[in-house]
C-alpha cells in the first residue's frame, strides 16, 4: 500500500474513496453488528479519509431510537452521523420476539434497500453484512448498475444460524437461504471471514473461491476499554463489591445457550459470594429469568444494556467470564463479545466447540478455559477452576490483554481499508491514494 492517511481512489483523477454499505442494523442500535459497523465506517472517515454512505434500517429497539428523527412516509431518509451519510430505509419495526415480525421487518427493508441503493451516489466499493440475510442480493445490484467490486461481509453464515429459531421452522426457506448464501458467495469479488473456522465454512459449504475468500475478525477498542479496578461505580451501583463476579455481557439471543449458564448456576449455590450476572438485552432474557425464579436462584442476577461509555466499568466489575455458543454453530456465528474481554483483561471460561474460533484463540494466548457447549457441569467446573486459582486468573487476564492488542479497532479497520483500496486500484488500474 502507498503511504499517506488520505483514501482516495482514482478514475481520471485522484478523490476519496467512496464506500457504500448495506445493513439493516446501524447506530443508534445497540446490537453488536450495528455498534461494530458503526465502528467501521466512522473509523473509515476518520482515520483514512473514505466518504461513507450506509443503507441501514429504522432502529428497532425504543431505546435505540433516541435522537433518530421521526420516521417518515418517505421509503428512504437521508441522516448524517459523525460525517457518515445514512440513508434510512423505510421498513416495519415488529418486536423481534416472533418470527413473523422479524420476517416483517427484514423484507421490508430489504425492498426499501433497493431503491436506495440506486440513490446513494456513484460508489467505489459496495459492501453487504448479513442483517438480513438476503441483504447481499440489494447490494449486489447496487454494485452491477454502478459497475464497481461488491464485497460480502459475513457476520453470520445461513441457513444454519436461521436454525436457530425456535418459533419456525421451514425446510423450504432454508433451503432457499442456502442458495442465496452461496450465490451471494460466489459473485462476490471479495467474501470476508471472521475466523478459520467460518473461512473454511464458506469454501467448503458455500462454494466460496479460497482465493477470494479472507479474514478480518471482530474488534475492540483498547482504548476504551482496558484493564480497571473491580471496585468501581459499577460494581457499586450494581451490588457487586465483595463478590467473585461471573459474568455474560452482551446480546442475551438464541445461539448462545445460555440456560446452561442458568443451571451452572445452580450447583454453584453452595458457593455465597459467587454472583452469576447477566447484562444486557436479547430475545431470551425473559426466558432465562423465568428460569432462574423457577429454581429459586439468589446468585443470579440480570442487569440491563450498558452505554458504552461504562463498559470499561462495567467490564472491570467481573472476575471471569462466560463465552458460549451452541453446539454445531462453530465457524457459523463468532461471538464478538470476546474482544471486549480480551481488551479488558479478564479471564473467561468459554463453552464452545474446539473448532471453534474462540477455541482457537484461547488455546493461542491461553487466556480462557474451554469447556463442552450445552454442559452446565462442565461450565461450573470451570468457573470452579478460575475461583479456586486465582493465580491462574490473573496470568490469563494478562494474557488476555495481550491478545487484545492483535484485535484493536484501529488494525482491522486499516485492514478493510486496505483491502477496499486494493480492490479499487485492480478495478480501476488508478492509484489508490493522492501521492
């Protein structure tokens, strides 16, 4: 790559590069797709000079419309956030909780995406996530009538992550998921990875080109979030001084399996300053607070979503914490809850599949336990391990944040500039940047 901190792609002349993304889940939403993203492109504006559009969908959760303007009857909106353009595409806004709102909501803003993908200025690269699945096919057509590379992102790999839902379930539409993943697989210039694992998933079962097909995984910002002291206004405010905090912070959805966690904490009941904590928001969080009243359990504790101006607290507060994912999703979903604890520098048991990417990364730095997924005695033996150790708690947190620095926000950021520029200097045979 040429030097300098400027993007700029040229076609006759030098300008910045510009990068259109399609997903439905963009600030101020408070899923992790959404806050990552968010990430990305402003990080793309600011540090490399990109000019950014993204094609996203109404926020959803009525905490994460605060400060987004009005709905209106327009299909699309046009928004602007920290020098990010944001065309908002209309859609339904359906509690997520059963399959026909999300159904609803995810076509919707797919057709509304289509139109607005033809409206969102001469791109350089078009780029899909995967909220919603089918996204890509929007995207896609934006990149033909533009003529420019298409990249898709994959967050999620389907139709095996729509397996996932409880309330549906349709041999029909997977097997309709599994064409569009592997079509969208195919035409794209670029497919990126968040891991091994989920690499070779999209070669071996989707039919991806090997030599097209590349990792950039998920990220935290060391900067934000580091190493703090267990006794903070978090851990005070929540009633947490005193105790040996085991922690799952982020998205309480479907693929983690987290009633396993409820039952680890069970047979931890002989252990009174243990405290099991939730926090955050997610389609099974009622679930799993019916479950834990059900067993009478006081060393449980749910707490609501952290802004991220806390996490750093919120983080310190724990002792160890829970990484899981349910059995046969390996390379499928990666949890991107675990840089955020590799940049705090706490521990973690993980219940997840050794060919999993957290596996993998834990057996790297050794900074987390692994342990079976869907074992809650296995899970509590972990936890054991960590309480009982807390020498061996403290080498892996170490450890941990050492690691971190390897998934700084700042490095897989340049990483997809840097592959965004290199697939427009092919294209356009132009210099990538201003010299």
């Amino acid at each position: 790559m040429a030097e300098g901190t400027n993007g700029s792609v040229g076609r006759g002349s030098a300008r910045s590069m510009h990068v259109a993304f399609f997903n439905r889940s963009y600030y101020p939403d408070t899923t992790a797709t959404g806050q990552l993203l968010t990430e990305l492109c402003e990080g793309l504006v600011r540090d490399h000079g990109c000019r950014v559009t993204v094609v996203a969908g109404l926020p959803l959760l009525p905490s994460a419309a605060a400060g987004v303007a009005t709905p209106s009857r327009a299909i699309v909106r046009r928004e602007q956030h920290n020098n990010v353009a944001i065309l908002r595409a209309r859609g339904t806004r359906f509690p997520k909780t059963r399959f026909v709102g999300r159904a609803a909501n995810y076509v919707t803003y797919f057709l509304s995406a289509c139109v607005a993908g033809l409206r969102v200025g001469r791109p350089d690269v078009v780029v899909a996530l995967t909220d919603p699945p089918i996204i890509g096919l929007a995207a896609l057509l934006a990149a033909r009538c533009f003529r420019v590379p298409f990249v898709m992102s994959f967050r999620d790999i389907f139709p095996e992550v729509a397996r996932l839902l409880e309330d549906f379930q349709s041999e029909a539409v997977n097997r309709w998921l599994h064409r569009v993943t592997c079509f969208l697989a195919r035409k794209a210039d670029i497919n990126v990875s968040l891991g091994k694992t989920m690499r070779r998933r999209l070669i071996e079962g989707k039919g991806a080109d090997p030599g097209r097909t590349v990792i950039i995984p998920d990220w935290a910002d060391c900067r934000a979030i580091a190493p703090a002291e267990r006794d903070n206004p978090f851990s005070r405010d929540a009633g947490l001084s005193g105790r040996f905090v085991v922690m799952h912070s982020g998205n309480i959805g479907l693929s983690q399996g987290l009633e396993y966690l409820v039952h680890a904490a069970a047979k931890l009941r002989g252990y009174p300053d243990i405290r099991i904590v939730f926090v955050g928001e997610g389609a099974k969080k009622a679930v799993l607070v019916r479950q834990a009243e059900e067993l009478r359990l006081s060393n449980v504790a749910f707490l609501p979503f952290t802004p991220q101006e806390r996490l750093r607290e919120s983080f310190a507060a724990a002792d160890v914490f829970v990484v899981s994912l349910k059995r046969s999703l390996a390379g499928y979903i990666v949890p991107s809850k675990l840089y955020g604890i590799l940049a705090a520098g706490r521990p973690y048991v993980a219940a997840v599949e050794a060919e999993s990417e957290v596996a993998e990364i834990s057996q790297r730095y050794n900074c987390g336990i692994v342990v079976p997924p869907e074992d809650s005695e296995a899970l509590a033996g972990g936890i054991l391990r960590v309480y009982r150790d807390r020498e061996l708690a403290r080498k892996m947190g170490e450890n941990a944040r050492r690691a971190a620095l390897e998934f700084d926000r700042a490095t897989h950021v340049r990483n997809y500039f840097e592959l965004f520029e290199r697939l427009t200097r092919e294209r356009y045979g132009a210099p990538a940047r201003e010299q």
